[in-house]
C-alpha cells in the first residue's frame, strides 16, 4: 500500500469499503474474543460427568473424598498424574478447585497482605510501590490482577523465544519490582514457547528484591495444535533449584481446556517453604477442595498417555478452525503488508501484528460487522498498546464455515482500516 500513488491508493479505499459494506449486509454474529472450547469440545469430557459414580469414592490412601478430610493439597492421585504439566514432583503440587486464575489470585493477594517466604514483610506495606514485569502482549487476566492491587505494571516486549530477556534482568535488578508474570507454553496470546536459554536466565538472574516470585501459568501445557512438532517448555522449578533460588518460582496450571472450563481442577507447585506457606493461608478460606472432582478427573483420564490421547480429540477439533482462520487470513491480507500474523504450533490463539497501528478502529469495524474481538489494547498492561497493533483473535468457538466468514469479515476490516490509516498519514504529510 506504502507503493501506491495517491489515486489507487483511493482506489483501493473505495474497494476497500464495498467489500466491508457487502459484508456487513451479511449479518453474521461470531465471538472471537476469548478462548473458549466449544460445545463438541465439551462433550469430549461427558463420561468425566459419571466417573466418581460407582459408589467408590476412597483414595488409593483410603480418603473418602465426599468429606472434609483430607486436608488443602487435593488428593494424592491428581497431584500425582499432574506434577509433570508442572514440571513438578507430586510433593511440590496443590491440586486445588476449578480456576487456576484464582489461585493466582490467591498467591498475589497472599504476598501482599502477608508477605512470602524469604521477604521482609507484606507487599502493601513495602514504603515504594510494588512493581511486576509483564511480558506484553500477554493475558489481560494477569494485568487485572495486578491493576486491582495497585501493583505497578511494566511491560517487557515478547520475542520469538519468550520475553526479551536483557530487558527482564535489568528491571528485575530494581528491588521494588518482586514479580513477572509468564505464561511460558502456547502463550496467550503470542503462541510462543519460552526456550531453554530464557528459562535458564529467568531462574538464575540476580534480582533486586529477595522475594522476587515468578507467576508461572502453564495453562497450555498439553495443547498441541501440530501432533509431530510438539513444544515443551522447561521446568522453572528445576532450573531455579539450579540456580540456587528454588523459591522463587509460583507454577499454575488446570483442566480447564483439558475437560470443562470452569468444572476443572487446578494447580499450584512450587517449593517445601511456598507450598506451606500458601497451605497456611488457603487453610484461612476453605477446609479443603472438591475431592470428588479431582477423583472424576483421575478416572476419567487415568495417566498421562489418557491425557495425550484425550488432547488428541481436542486437536482434531481445533486444528481445522485455526487452519481455517489463517487460510482466510492468507487469502485476503497475503502479500498486502497490512499485518502479520502467528501460526501458533499450540494454544488457543492466533496473535495479529497490524503494520501501522489501528487495532482499536479494526476491532470497532469488526464490531459493527457482527465480528467480537478481544478488545484492542487489552493484551497490555493498563489496556495500553503503545503501537495500537496488537488483536489476538480466539478461533476454539463456531463452526469451522462460521470462522471462515469470521476472518474474511476481520480481513476487509483490516483492509479498510490500513487504506484509511494510509490516507490519514499521507494528508497530515502534506
Ligand atoms: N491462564 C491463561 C493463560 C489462560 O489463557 C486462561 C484461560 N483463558 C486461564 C489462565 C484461566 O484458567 P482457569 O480456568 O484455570 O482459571
């Protein structure tokens, strides 16, 4: 578009602008804005509904998991199938409820009323505010935490191999900043996997604060998109006993894309000193998990071969709704130097880069053509996308028809807004 002259360029606009009217005429009504596993993906989990029901209800430790014994670790054997999606050993694992986001909550909210292992007191008190690096674009979920506590939010930019790691080590050496987030798999939304290198820098880099904790959300860690290029991300708990500050890690993950979004079980692992100390504190509100769920779900999937097969069903699901999407993105937006966009190996979404901004205008467009994004900006600390480029777009949801017409509708948003972005430069250049 940059090579156009002045007049195709308005050509090209006007074209352009049909094409997105025509469109909008279509009436079509699809949610791409979160990744939310659709109906058949459900029903993929619809015997975990009966697995607790035979009238067994014990623990291979003899638990009856329909009390309240037991105590807040969850029972063995789900701490014991899930500890290598948390590069952890099942002593270092919390099976918990059905959210890991509340746990991390939890964790956040605990350091900041109370402190953590190895620190000199609560967060709150601290006389110069908290501070957490935020790889971005990243999960907005994270971002609102931080934001709800007052904790500082600073992003660090993402690259092809996980955050920029010069950028990371130089904050992380101002001892206010006693955070990063991460989601170190088929991140949200970028889709990249942190590699070895940059696990082994986050685990062993000198940090200002001695109670610097990274939030580790592995909530991908089984979601292949691609069966043969499988990514693994190492574990941070190891790398960091290596490094000499085996604390310093907080891992997360759950079920929740694994069986059913909001029925699942979560996890915690971390150290001896972090478990106890979030035990002590989680003991505060609940006497102990939903056992029943947990066991469901250790039936229900049985190892880890169970769990690799059951993600196998969920990839024959998804996997022609991302090729779908990005055929459709190629087909209209490919060779026009508008965007660029991931073609994630795994996870639940596809990461848009528009060339010369105006995220917040395509996601309006695609708006009024009945197309939910997530919402420009959102991927960003403070909802700020400096460069107003980044739209992550969710394809789990709808028919793969339904995400072909979807993405053709987000491209002529995106064509329109380049043309308009393109003849608003060139006017203020004059
Ligand atoms: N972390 C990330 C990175 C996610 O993408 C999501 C769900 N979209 C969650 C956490 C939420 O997980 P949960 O349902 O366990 O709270």
């Amino acid at each position: 578009m940059e090579k156009l002259s002045n007049e195709a360029l308005r050509a090209f606009r006007r074209e352009a602008d049909d094409r997105y009217k025509a469109f909008v005429a279509r009436g079509v009504c699809l949610d791409l804005s979160r990744g939310n596993p659709a109906p058949e993906q459900l029903d993929l989990s619809r015997e975990l509904l009966n697995a607790a029901s035979d009238g067994d209800y014990l623990t291979s430790d003899g638990i009856d998991c329909r009390g309240y014994n037991g105590g807040v670790l969850g029972i063995s054997e789900a701490r014991h199938l899930f500890a290598p999606l948390l590069g952890a050993t099942p002593d270092q694992v919390m099976a918990s409820g059905n959210s890991s986001l509340a746990l991390m909550h939890d964790a956040l909210t605990f350091a900041y009323l109370h402190g953590v292992p190895g620190g000199s007191g609560a967060w709150h008190k601290a006389e110069q505010q908290t501070a957490f690096l935020c790889p971005a674009p990243g999960y907005d979920r994270h971002f609102r935490i931080c934001e709800t506590l007052g904790i500082r939010m600073i992003p660090v930019p993402m690259q092809a191999d996980g955050p920029d790691m010069d950028v990371v080590e130089e904050l992380a050496a101002d001892p206010t900043v006693r955070g990063m987030w991460s989601v170190p798999q088929y991140s949200n939304p970028t889709g990249v996997t942190y590699s070895e290198e940059v696990v082994r820098r986050i685990a062993a880099m000198q940090t200002g604060a001695p109670d610097f904790r990274v939030f580790w959300d592995n909530a991908y860690a089984v979601h292949d998109l691609n069966e043969t290029e499988q990514e693994r991300v190492a574990s941070l708990i190891e790398a960091c006993m290596q490094a000499g500050h085996a604390d310093r890690p907080f891992v997360f993950a759950s079920t929740s894309k694994i069986t059913l979004p909001g029925a699942g079980v979560a996890f915690f692992a971390s150290s001896e000193a972090n478990l106890s100390w979030f035990c002590h504190h989680v003991n505060r509100r609940t006497i102990g998990p939903n056992k029943i769920n947990q066991l469901r779900h250790v039936r229900f999937l049985g190892d880890l071969d169970g769990i690799n097969a059951h993600m196998s069903r969920h990839r024959a699901l998804l996997k022609p709704k991302f090729d779908a999407v990005l055929s459709t993105l190629d087909e209209h937006l490919g060779g026009k130097d508008v965007a660029r966009w991931t073609n994630p190996r795994g996870g639940y979404f596809i990461n848009i880069d528009l060339h010369g901004g105006g995220a917040r205008r395509v996601a309006s467009l695609a708006l009024d053509a009945g197309i939910r994004l997530t919402p420009a900006g959102a991927t960003f600390p403070y909802g700020d996308d400096p460069a107003d480029q980044n739209l992550r777009i969710g394809p789990s949801g709808g028919t793969v028809e339904a995400l072909r017409t979807a993405a053709e509708g987000l491209s002529l948003s995106i064509l329109l807004a380049a043309a308009d972005g393109h003849l608003a430069r060139r006017a203020s250049a004059l």
